[in-house]
C-alpha cells in the first residue's frame, strides 16, 4: 500500500502531528508512505518505507488578485494554492490512499487537483488532530474570536474527504455533533511507541515542575505558571516551560512575551522558560529525572506529551481539557492520576503538594501500575480505516469541483497567454529568495515611510525614546495641541444647550477635549462642572470645582459657597467642613485644618457595641494567630472560589487562622451559598449578618470586635492571597515586636466570571518601600498581602464608619504617623477584576478623600505626621517628592505641591536645613505648574508660549538642583498623575 501523507519535514519538526505521522510510519513497516519536504534534508535518516518528496511551487497566490469573480469565494484561493502545489509536485504519480491533517484546509480543494494534475488515488483520509479556528479563538491574541470563514473551510473539508480517523474519541465526537458522517477510531496504543516506565535517577533533589508543548493559551501555560506560584516555594527545584512560541496571524506578538511577563510579575527566580526539545532530549533530560510533568488543558484533541511523559514513569497531571484524559479513564482506570479542572484549579494543589512530598512511593506506584498494565487495544487498524467505504456530501464536494475549476481554467489561461510574463515574476520571486532579512527589513521601512510618514516617525520616536525622555515627548505634544487650543474652544463653546440632545453632545464634545489637552484644564473642568449642573448632576459639578480649587491653591472663583451647599445638601457635611477650612477665605484657616484632623482621632478611638441579625459561629478555638475579615455584600457569585482558595492557607491548615465573613445586609444569598460550600470545607469560620446595609468600614469594625486573633487581615471576595502569605506576615510580626503592619507587594489580574485568569493588569511593586512614601502614594501600605496587630486599635482608634468610599485612606493617613510599618520583597496578595456589569460613575472617592488624603497634605497635615518625628524623616520625604515611583507605576513622578508644604514644616522646625536652598525654586515650580493649569487672558499663541515658558522654569530650576537629581518632567507630576481623569455621566 502506498500513502501520501499531506504534511511537511516530518522528519525535522517538532509537533504533536509530525510525531503522529513518524509513530504512524514507524508502526506499520508493510506501508510505503510518501510526504514532502521543505527543511529537511534528503540525506537525513528515516525509515526505510520513508519516502520524501520536494515540494515545488508552480501556484502562486498573487496571481488571484485581480480575479473579480464572486464565485468562488475569495477565501478558499488559499487553499486553491496549496492544493494545486501539492497535486503539482507528484503530478502523474499513483497512490492508495491520500493521507492529509485537518489542521490544513486544503482538503476543501485537493481532491479536483489531484485529478487534474493526473494522480492516481483511490480514497483521501482526513487525519484529524483539531481544528486551527478553535486554537485561534482560544488563543493568546484575539480576544475569542476567530474568522468564520476558516471555521466554514474545516466543515467543507470534513464533509468532501472520503474518509475520517482520529485517536482522539472526544473530537471525533465533537464532529459526529456536527455532521452524520463516519468516523473511524484509531486506537493511540496501535500508533504510538510508548517508553519503558522507569523510576527517577536522581532522587536526592526536589521535583521539578515542568510544561511541556506549544504555548498556545488552550494548552495552560498561564494555568502552569500560576500553580506553581501558589504551590509552596519548598516543594520544587523549578518551574519549567518547554516548547516553541505561538504567534499572531502576522508572526508579530509572540507568547513568549506574555508569559515572561506573567513570570517576572510572580516567581521569576524559580522560573524558566526553555526552547522545544526533542523527543530523545526530553526522555533522557527530563521525563526520566525527578519531575512532574504539569500539562492543564483547556482544551486539546488529544496531548500525546501527556502519554509519553506517562509512560515514562513521570507523574504526569493532566487538565480535564485534554481527550487523552477519557482516553486513560477507560484504557487505565486504576492509574494513579492527577487532573486539573481548568475552572476550579486551585483545588488540584493538596494533590499536587501530596504528590510532590511523597514524589518517589508515587512515581514507584506509577511505574508499578504501569510495567504490569495489560489493556486491550481496540478499534480499527491504520490500513482497514484507510480501505473503509467512503462516505461523503455528494452536493458539497461537487461545489468544490466547481470552483477548482473555475480557478484553475483561469491558471490555464494565464499560463498559455503570458508565459513570459509568469517566468519574469519566477525569476522576480528567486531574487526575492535571495535578498537579505536586513534588506528586506530596509525596504519595509521605504513601504511603511510612503504609506504613513508621521505614524512611522512616530513609532520609530517612541522605539528609541527611553522611558523618562518619553515625558519630554509629551511636553512637546501639549506644545503642539496649545496651538489649536483656541479654535478647539471656539467649537466647543458655540455649541447649543438648546435640548437634551445638544447638552449631551457638548459634554461629550468636552470629554473628548480635557482627554487630551493637559494645560488650561480649569477652564475645561468649570465648563464641565457647569454643563452636569444644567443636567442635574450637582455633586460632579462640585468635585469639578473643588479639583479647579486644589489645583490653583485657593477659590480663584468663589465657587465655595456652592460646593459647600452642594456638598451639604448630598450627605457630604464633614467634606464640606474640610473644603471650608482648605479653601476659605478665614484666617485661621491652618488651625481650623488641625482641628478636623486633630478631632478625627479622637472621634474614632473606640469601637461600639453591634447588634446582628444572626450569628453562624464554627469556630473550635478560643484564639487564634490570624483574623482574615471580610466584608459581603452581592458577593454569592464569587464566594466559593474565595472560601476553596482561603482554604489552602497554611495558617488555617494549621488550625491557627480564622475566617470572619460580615454581611452587611446584603439583598444577596449568600449564606445560602455559604452553607453549601461549608459542606465540603473544614475551616474555623464565623458568619455574622447584619440587618441593614452598612459602610465596609463598619463592617471591617465589627470583624475586629469579634476577631480572637492578634493580627488582623482584610480581605474582599475579589481578592485573595497566596497559601504561605499569612505565616510569611505573622514571622515578620513575631520577629520584630516594634513592627505594626507588614506589606508584601501585590498583582492585579484580570479575571473571566469563573474567577479563571485572563490577564495580568499591574503589579503593586513595593520595592525600595520606605514609610513616608505612604504619604505620596497612598499604595505603598494596603490590605491585600498585607497584615497588622490588632493593637493598633486600642492604640489609635478604628476605622471611621462615616467613609464609604476612602475610609481606607483617612485611617493610613490618621495612624501612620504612630506606627511602624514595613514592605517585603514577594508578591502574596492577588486582586481578581471580575467581569462585573458596569456601574454608574460617582466621584464619591474623590470628594472623600478631601478629608482622608487632601487634608493630611496640608502644612496642618505634615504638621501632624511629623511633629513628634525626627525632622531628618521629613527632610527626605522633601527629596522623595521631586522624585518618586508611584508602587503601581515604573516610571519617576513627583509632587511638587506636597514637597513645598512639607518644606515649609522643615523651615519651622529646622530653618538651616540644607532643604531651604531648594524651597524657593520648588515654589517657583508650583506656582510654574499652576499657571499652566489657569491661563486667564487667551490668544492664539499664548498656550503653547506658556507651556514653553514653564518647561524654560522646569529647566532652570532643575539646574538648580541637579545636586539632588531631580525629575521635573511637568506631566509627570502627582497633579496630573491622581484624580486628573473625567467622570463620564450618564448621557
């Protein structure tokens, strides 16, 4: 029998169906198969019923595009092409069977070209490994979409073969969903050679974690690295990924990137990402040492790696995702194994640390089971299932035909007519073959340059700019809009307010504006504030106001009176006291500041007796080490994978943590949910419900009443923390009893509504953590990954139950100064953004943080942290201000106005500090700044000459004080780095 196997260097390339086709050759010596090649060598070794034949071009696809016709679709050109290339390369050749993979779609054309090319073949088998739209769509880059064109060709091709065989009973089954159509099962145990189980060689070292394939999303790279970061740091040597990249459709972005980044925001130490091996390589390199092959699936047809990591003796875990996990329930069913669910993979880690501490009395069970493992193979032999009846769409394949025919009636046609023509474009092509990857690069470049001159500048620019000459950048952009600014104006402001309609559009149209232009921007957040106030949105035209008021110091407009009612009138009464005592015209405006700071502490220093609907108490324990407390409210979605997760904590495995659940009467079920998650877990927990909806921050008060533990952690359901992060924090506690609150850096992660990771977002990156830097950023100190004694509440008081949005804030701001704090180099905590509904935008934590951030800014506000401080803290505070990294940023930002007030605290306490000589030309920057942000009389050059003269100021100034290596890059300051973004309204 002779088969022509519709594939490439089968016997060069790596991959899951080249491996298939080799074991396929390999397995049946009586057949004679014939594939092409590329790469691969004639001379190189091969078996001997192994026949390679030279693929040749003669189509070429740039002779369609002028082809106008509708019929055929454009789309199937393509496969037009391959075909009529293969057909053409073993033209008047003969052939049983005609062998070709599904993860091509030529199938869709091949059967009219081989007839016109005059081969000889009895049937065409589609060997089905999977299809490449579902690999597209669940893909690294598009988002879950996938061209339906391509999903259209798979299902013309299935249906226009004679005959389809797979190893894989699950896509097979996928299939017969489908279409009714035969399909035939080859058993994988008839195809593959299978290693020899063998017990590790080197047995005094930690397992290894490895990856082994193509990192295509669906495969669970992403899933790999995130189970090895939360696994505990001492049960593995490292973590592996070995295999090539997937690409884009353009070969631009790679996986590779993703995942070094998913790395390097995780366990970058313990991590390495490796090139693919050979199969040889990963015998003897890896499957055969002390290792656990980790391979959590989405979705895969099959995963022969799996069978031949397996069978190797190397524990090998699996995602439910993969077909071969049917395949090894069925054939093996007592086989020792671990699956992951890809929805729920956290609760596979017990299993795996079980795994990893008893690694060799599992790997010997493994390869007991295995050496003695008698299973029956069954289905059909590689040469019945290729002399099976054919069985096929008769109309489909006809339409096929039909439009071969049309296409290649056009080839014909050229090629008689422009024989010159097409030998001229050969040669052209040969030419092009042999132009260097530099030149071709060059001449890319001339393309793009004709195409697009200012977008290729533009990103050649940002290409050599380095980070901190990127700001340059950006003064000169606002240089360049400043010269339109006037016009920009003139349009806005003409516009109608006659009807809803026109309001709406000129909100939008001021959007779109104060989006881009930095410089004026009082002028655009007043014209804001005023068009909310016509539409009835009074309290986001105060927060405009009072952002016009902060950014130039003072009322310049005498909106105070209206803010203060406003605020008054919306629940805001205490903000409204301190916008008065920041911005009023009083003249004891700083005693008034100190006294709502002042009387904040003492306002807030006890808790108060609570009363509660229910009490749900599963506590064992009199006290505890650790009180996690957390606050419910429409939290029943995302409550089991949060209580499954905090379940692994070591600390509560310990029996030494405590769960405190708050329902702050809620409308949802969550005890509901609670309860039956509670069937499954064994932790100590306490569910408390109140009756009516209450603040998080009295929620986070009555867990401290209830809490038994001396250290306290605050938590949402949102968010988590790795298993060793608790005890990590309460060593740190333990080990230094002067230390209050400990912090460990934090990533932010984009979660789908299963909780399943999407995309890493940010890190929180506490790294060169410094106390007062909490002053500049208020991130540096938080609750996720974090932990405090709960003595600092019988200290300084507790949360202020007043605060709905920045009661967070307002506390770091009223303790720190009283306490001692502290950040460690690991990333614990974890903030899973879930795909919630949208939500009305209300500016209530801007107008909060008037009292809870703004006012602790002032002189009054440096007064009160650093008073009873050593004045050498706030002198480097100073110098942090004119340069400093924001925890969540990588860039340098400063904060010109807060370095001016905490200078001015220096003068008072120190006035031969060496800081005064930078004080005057700090001012000179504020006040530089500020007119930047107001420009009263306009004209048409006056914005661009301004923005030119405050980067002249910028300039001097940063001469000045070159000894302190500033970075004053105007757009990089605080004021333009927080509460600087739009409140998008409903319009």
């Amino acid at each position: 029998m002779k088969v022509l196997i519709v594939d490439f260097d089968l016997f060069n390339k790596i991959g899951g169906g080249q491996t298939f086709y080799r074991n396929l050759i390999e397995k049946n010596p009586q057949i004679n198969f014939y594939y092409f090649i590329v790469s691969e060598r004639l001379e190189n070794t091969r078996p001997s019923n192994a026949h390679p034949i030279v693929y040749r071009e003669r189509y070429h696809l740039s002779d369609y595009v002028k082809f106008l016709d509708l019929t055929p679709p454009k789309w199937i050109y393509r496969a037009f092409i391959l075909a009529s290339n293969i057909a053409a390369s073993v033209a008047e050749q003969r052939f049983d069977v005609v062998d070709l993979p599904d993860y091509e779609q030529l199938g869709t054309m091949l059967r009219p070209a081989l007839i016109h090319h005059k081969v000889d073949f009895e049937h065409l088998a589609l060997s089905m490994h999977g299809n490449i739209s579902t690999s597209i769509q669940m893909d690294w880059f598009y988002g879950g979409k996938v061209d339906q064109t391509l999903i259209w060709q798979e299902k013309i091709q299935y249906s226009v073969v004679d005959i389809r065989y797979g190893i894989s009973q699950s896509y097979l089954d996928e299939w017969r969903e489908v279409f009714d159509l035969k399909s035939c099962y080859l058993n994988p145990l008839s195809v593959i050679s299978l290693p020899k189980p063998k017990l590790a060689t080197n047995l005094d070292e930690l397992p290894d974690l490895n990856f082994v394939g193509r990192t295509e999303r669906r495969k669970g790279p992403d899933i790999f690295v995130d189970l090895a970061w939360w696994l505990p740091r001492s049960k593995f040597k490292t973590a592996n990924i070995i295999g090539p990249d997937s690409f884009d459709y353009k070969g631009e972005v790679g996986s590779g990137l993703l995942l070094y980044q998913m790395v390097n925001n995780r366990i970058k130490d313990e991590f390495k990402l490796l090139p693919s091996m050979s199969h040889e390589q990963l015998y003897e390199q890896v499957f055969s040492r002390k290792s656990v092959t980790l391979l959590p699936s989405k979705y895969d047809t099959f995963n022969l790696t799996a069978l031949e990591s397996l069978f190797s003796g190397c524990p090998t875990v699996i995602g439910t995702g993969a077909g071969v996990v049917r395949f090894l329930q069925e054939n093996y069913p007592d086989l020792p194994l671990i699956i992951i669910d890809p929805n729920d993979i956290y609760s596979c880690i017990p299993s795996l640390i079980a795994l990893l501490d008893n690694y060799d009395n599992y790997r010997y069970q493994l390869v007991e089971y295995l050496s003695h493992a008698k299973p029956e193979i069954s289905g059909l032999s590689v040469e019945a299932i290729y002399e099976s009846q054919p069985i096929y769409d008769k109309s489909m394949r006809s339409e096929t035909e039909d439009w071969y025919s049309r296409l290649i009636k056009l080839q014909d046609e050229r090629r008689f007519l422009a024989t010159t023509n097409y030998i001229k474009k050969d040669i052209v092509r040969n030419l092009k073959k042999q132009i260097s990857p530099e030149i071709k690069r060059g001449l890319k470049n001339i393309k793009s340059w004709r195409i697009n001159p200012q977008k290729f500048l533009k990103e050649k620019v940002r290409a050599i700019l380095s980070k901190d000459n990127y700001e340059n950048l950006k003064i000169v952009d606002q240089g360049l809009k400043a010269l339109s600014l006037v016009d920009s104006y003139q349009y806005i402001f003409n516009l109608g307010e006659s009807n809803q309609s026109e309001l709406a559009g000129k909100v939008s149209s001021c959007w779109n504006f104060a989006s881009e232009h930095r410089i004026d921007r009082v002028r655009i957040w007043r014209e804001i504030a005023r068009l909310e106030m016509l539409q009835g949105n009074d309290i986001v035209a105060a927060t405009y106001q009072i952002r016009c008021m902060r950014s130039l110091g003072y009322d310049y407009f005498n909106d105070l009176p209206n803010v203060v009612s406003i605020l008054q009138a919306n629940g805001f009464s205490r903000e409204a006291l301190a916008a008065e005592a920041m911005y009023g015209n009083s003249p004891d405006q700083h005693e008034r500041c100190q006294a709502i700071i002042n009387q904040a502490l003492a306002d807030n220093k006890f808790n108060q007796k609570w009363e509660y609907e229910f009490l749900d108490d599963r506590r064992t324990s009199s006290s505890y080490r650790v009180s996690i407390i957390v606050s419910l409210y429409n939290a029943a979605a995302k409550l089991p994978l949060f209580l499954q997760t905090l379940k692994l904590q070591t600390l509560i495995q310990a029996g030494a943590a405590e769960v405190i659940l708050v329902d702050s009467g809620s409308p949802g079920d969550e005890y509901h949910v609670f309860k039956q998650v509670m069937e499954c877990l064994d932790i100590p927990i306490l569910y408390a419900r109140c009756a009516e909806r209450e603040t998080i921050q009295s929620a986070w008060n009555r867990g401290i009443d209830l809490a038994r533990s001396p250290y306290l952690t605050f938590l949402g359901v949102d968010e988590t923390i790795l298993p060793e992060c608790l005890e990590i924090l309460a060593a740190e506690l333990d080990a230094d009893p002067t230390l209050d609150w400990v912090q460990a850096n934090s990533l932010v992660t984009n979660v789908d509504q299963h909780g399943s990771w999407m995309s890493d977002v940010m890190v929180y990156d506490r790294t060169g953590y410094q106390q007062h830097l909490v002053y500049l950023e208020t991130c540096y100190l938080s609750w996720v990954g974090a932990l405090y004694r709960r003595s600092i509440h019988d200290r300084f008081g507790f949360y202020d139950a007043t605060f709905r949005a920045a009661g967070d804030t307002e506390f770091k701001s009223r303790i720190l100064p009283f306490i001692k704090t502290k950040a460690i180099p690991q990333t614990l905590g974890v903030f899973r953004n879930y795909p919630d509904e949208r939500t009305t935008q209300h500016p209530r934590a801007e107008i909060e943080d008037l009292r809870a951030w703004y006012l602790h800014r002032t002189l009054a506000g440096v007064e009160y942290a650093f008073a009873n401080h050593n004045p050498k803290e706030a002198e480097d505070l100073f110098y942090h201000c004119l340069k400093y990294r924001k925890s969540y940023c990588q860039h340098w930002s400063t904060d010109v106005e807060y370095a001016y007030n905490v200078g001015l605290f220096i003068q008072q306490q120190v006035p031969d500090s060496s800081v005064m000589k930078y004080l005057p030309g700090t001012k000179k920057l504020l006040d530089a700044y500020r007119s930047l942000d107001w420009i009263p009389q306009l004209s048409k050059f006056l914005p661009a000459n301004t923005v030119i003269c405050t980067n002249r100021v910028v300039k001097e100034i940063e001469q000045e004080h070159q000894g302190i290596e500033p970075m004053y890059k105007i757009f990089n300051d605080n004021r333009h780095e927080q509460h600087a973004f739009l409140w998008f309204t409903n319009i």
